[in-house]
DNA sequence: TTCAGGATGGGGTGAATCCCCCAATCCACC
DNA sequence: GGTGGATTGGGGGATTCACCCCATCCTGAA
C-alpha cells in the first residue's frame, strides 16, 4: 500500500459535510491508489486560515458560507501563505456576484454543493495537477446573469445601513455627511440595481450576498 | 453477520451530506452490529415524501430547508403515510421560530448541522426505541428566546408580498382588498414585531424564517 | 349572548421616500 | 489640461409610509 502524496484540509461549518469529504477523499483510488489524507478540518473560516499556514497542503477545500471569515476572504489568505495549494470552493448557494469574485480571485475549482459530487471528484485529479475546473452550472450562470455593478465605497456603506434599518438621517449622523447626500448616494444606488423601494433594494442586496449578513436589527 | 432492523431515508439538498449521512449510519456498530441501512435518498421535499410513502423506514433524518417542500412539510406529511417513522430533524440555519414550530409538531429529534455530530448519533438508538431528544442549543434557545408573536393569515401574506419588494398598492391588487386595509395590517404588523420601518421587518422576517425565502424581486 | 379578535375600510397628519433639477470639490487617467 | 467619476450638498415636489382616529362585519370562545 503506498503512501498518499496529496494531503488536504477541509473547511465547512457543518460537521457533516467535513466528515462526508473526508469520507470521499480518502476512499482508495480516487486520484491515487490510497486517496488523498485529510490532515486537518476547520469549522469557521479563521481555523481554515490557521490550519493552511500550519500545513500547507496540497488541496483545500472551502465552503463558501462560514463564520468568522467567508471563502472568499481564507481563499484570499491561503493564497498568501501557501501558494502552492489548490483552493477549491463549495457553493450552497449560488448568487452570481460570489461566484464571480471567486472566479476572478482566481480558484482551482469551483463546485455546487446541490449537484452530484462526481463532477468535483471527477474532476480533482486535473485539478491537483494544476487544471482548473469551474462547474457546468456556474459557468451557464456567469454567462447569462446580467453583471452586477460595481459598487463604490460609499454606497456599499449606504447599502449596509439600508439593509440595517435606519433612515436617511440616521445615515446621515452615522456617516458624518448631509442626509441630502445620503439620499444622492440611495438614489444612485437604487438606479444601478435597477430597484424602486427599500424593499427590493434589500432583497437584491440580500440575495446578492453584497452585504455582510450580520446586520443587528 | 446480522441484517440491519433498522431502514433508514436520508433527504438533503446536498450531495455531500447525504452520502455523510449515509457512511455514518451504515458504519457497523451505531445502534446494532449491523448499522443502519439507508434504503432511499432524497434531494427535495416532494422526493422525500414519497420515499416515506414507498418505503416507510424506522427513521427519516431531514433537512430544514429544501426545495419544493420545507422540513415542517415534510414531518407532517411522513406522519400522515407512515406515523411509525421516527422523524429526525436536522437544521442548518437556528431561527426560533422554525425550531419552535417543529418541536410542537413533535419531530424525535431535532439537532443542529453546525454542532457535533456526537450528540445526534448518541442520541438515535433512544429515537429509535421511541424515546426524543432535541439538541441542547434550541433547548437553550426556546426558553431564552422571546416568543414570537403569532401572526394571522392575512398578516402572513402581507409579509410575504413586503419582503417581495411590493407596495402597499400593489398588495391591494394582488390580494384583491383597498390599499387602506393593506396598511392597517402592516402597521399592526410592526407593532406586534416591534419594529419601525421596512427594513427592519424584513431583517427580520428573514432572520425567524417567517416568511418563504422565494421571493422573486 | 356577550365579547374579543380578526378582517375590512375611511379620514387625516407628519415624516420619509423617491426622484428630478442644480452645483462644487477632489482625484485619477489620458 | 481636459475628462470623467466619485463625493459632496441644496431646492423642490409627488408619492408613499407610519400611525393615529373612526366604523362595520363576522367568527368563535366564554
């Protein structure tokens, strides 16, 4: 029995999930006759971090979704510290904007949890061997949503207020600017998306992931 | 070698989990020698529902949130085609409301994805003898949370069209009453959430699941 | 049978919204 | 040096929202 050559870290926030991808990866014969060894499992996005700097495997795979820090940001990190190791990103859900970030931020592989897995372990072999492999679904995704427009700082600030709750004045005090730009900044934000209330502002800005979900009432 | 007593039906929306799942019943020595035999897998509630109905196993161990039918859904209609099925439930995301509402629908079990699995699995050969068990956090959580306050049909609806981005004239077309009705039901709607504008009673008919998360701009 | 509560509407008021108009500053880019 | 974008701010107006007042109708529980 040989030794496996290619270690892995797995981060999800779900322990299920870790322990389903630990399952799969080790079983024989998946890229080489004793599978790939999982050396570490991280729960939240901060441990995965800590966990590539510590071991720098050869592969890592990510949920998008996870405390403390999402995939974007520890894809973002583990570039940093472990170039050599092959990020690859499980998505739950799928909003345009996300994916991609991810795919410009340049990942190895980019997978939905929600179709079958045989494209991702279909596809790791070329992936550890330097290939890139973005799933079908994403790719149609990519092609056909409408871009999201970019946001400036500002109005991403605005943004995250709106969806937080508070008036225009409020912003106003909160930002230090007048509430009449507030209002410009609302405005403007509102003609880009393409909305007309608070309401759908906040569903796109929720269905979009464009804010941070950690909004306190 | 003995047979498995025990069939189990595994519904996720996710692949990874339910082969999770799967491995981690069928592993010899959970509750007999022999383990659980998953004999159906299910990727949406419909799916489920009519796993139950063909196979009727000792244990259903489910997901929350899936598509086409919820958990709540599913439980009450498993009850319905096979009252004998122990009903497990497992929740990804911990909103008070849902927990609330599956507990007195009487789900076996009910544990949260995030935690360890340990407590699940240490629990189920109990389940299975008839015992329940839900998970120490929504323990926690209902007798800390402040119980949300009962809405009406009508409230229910308006709420939906409200995080739909709609506005008071629309949902007066739509639910065929005047625009006056439609505020008074939205006005005691934030009374009764505590709440004082849109944005906050979005926040939070998304943060306790009030309301379905499919909403269409 | 009374009575509470839900659903239905109308009137009205003050605040906030949505969206025009206008202008100034700053800063990066060609 | 010009050009465009982001940010800042003001005036104004039509609409909507948030929240009071009032009433009627109906259903189910006490």
């Amino acid at each position: 029995m040989s030794e496996p050559r290619f270690q892995a870290v797995v981060a999800d926030d779900h322990a299920i999930v870790r322990s389903g991808l630990r399952a799969a990866l080790e079983s024989p014969g998946l890229v080489e006759p004793a599978g790939i060894k999982v050396v570490a499992e991280a729960a939240d996005g901060l441990s995965a971090i800590a966990a590539i700097r510590q071991n720098r495997p050869s592969l890592l795979l990510l949920d998008v979704q996870m405390p403390l820090a999402g995939g974007l940001e520890v894809l973002i990190e583990a570039r940093r510290w472990s170039p050599e190791t092959r990020v690859v990103v499980l998505s739950g859900v799928t909003s345009p904007g996300k994916i991609g970030e991810l795919v410009s931020c340049g990942v190895d592989g980019l997978f939905s949890k929600g179709e079958d897995n045989d494209e991702l372990f279909g596809a790791l072999p070329g992936i550890l061997r330097g290939r890139r492999h973005v799933a079908e679904v994403f790719r149609r995704m990519l092609e056909e949503a409408p871009a999201v427009p970019a946001l400036s700082e500002r109005e991403r600030q605005v943004l995250n207020l709106v969806v937080a709750g508070r008036s225009n004045k409020e912003m106003a005090q909160v930002l230090g600017i007048s509430a009449k730009t507030v209002d410009r900044h609302r405005t403007n934000l509102m003609q880009k998306l393409d909305v007309h209330s608070v309401a759908q502002l906040i569903a796109y800005a929720l269905r979009e992931g464009l804010i941070a979900p950690t909004s306190g009432l």
